[in-house]
C-alpha cells in the first residue's frame, strides 16, 4: 500500500473524472483515502485468552468505500472557476 503525503490532495483531474463514475480515478480515490478507511475500520477482538487485539473490519472497509464512492457520485459538484 502507498503512503501519502498528510497534506497531499488529490489532483483535481482525477476529482472531476470520479465524479463522473470513472473506475481507475474511483480507485485513486480509494487509494488516497485506504489508510483512513482502515483506521476507521479498525476494531478491538478478544482472543480466548481474553487478550485485545486490533483488526480491521474488511466488510466495514468495504462498505465505507461505497459510501464515499456514492458522495463523490451523487453529491460531490464540481464548478469552474470564474
């Protein structure tokens, strides 16, 4: 997985062309956002020793994924500027 930059924004070629549904500009924005998806989809499990682990809840991932995809599709209004 790539790291990015705390301050790095996606370009905004790629923002417009998601907008518009396109799947590889979709999942540049997945990709750009996937370490705080996965942080938001991490959960606490308790082994049978009664110990705490961190994992991270695919099915969460997936469907905050979806979310945002339908944002971006559905919400997300790009404007020329004047």
């Amino acid at each position: 997985m790539m790291k990015t930059s705390k301050n790095k924004l996606l370009p905004y070629p790629v923002i417009l062309v998601a907008t518009r549904g396109d799947e590889e500009a979709m999942q540049k924005v997945f990709r750009h956002y996937a370490g705080y998806i996965r942080t938001l989809a991490t959960r606490p499990f308790y082994d049978e020793n009664g110990n705490r682990h961190f994992v991270v809840d695919e099915t969460i991932c997936r469907e905050l994924e979806n979310q945002l995809a339908k944002v971006i599709i559905e919400k997300f209004r790009v404007t020329p500027d004047e």
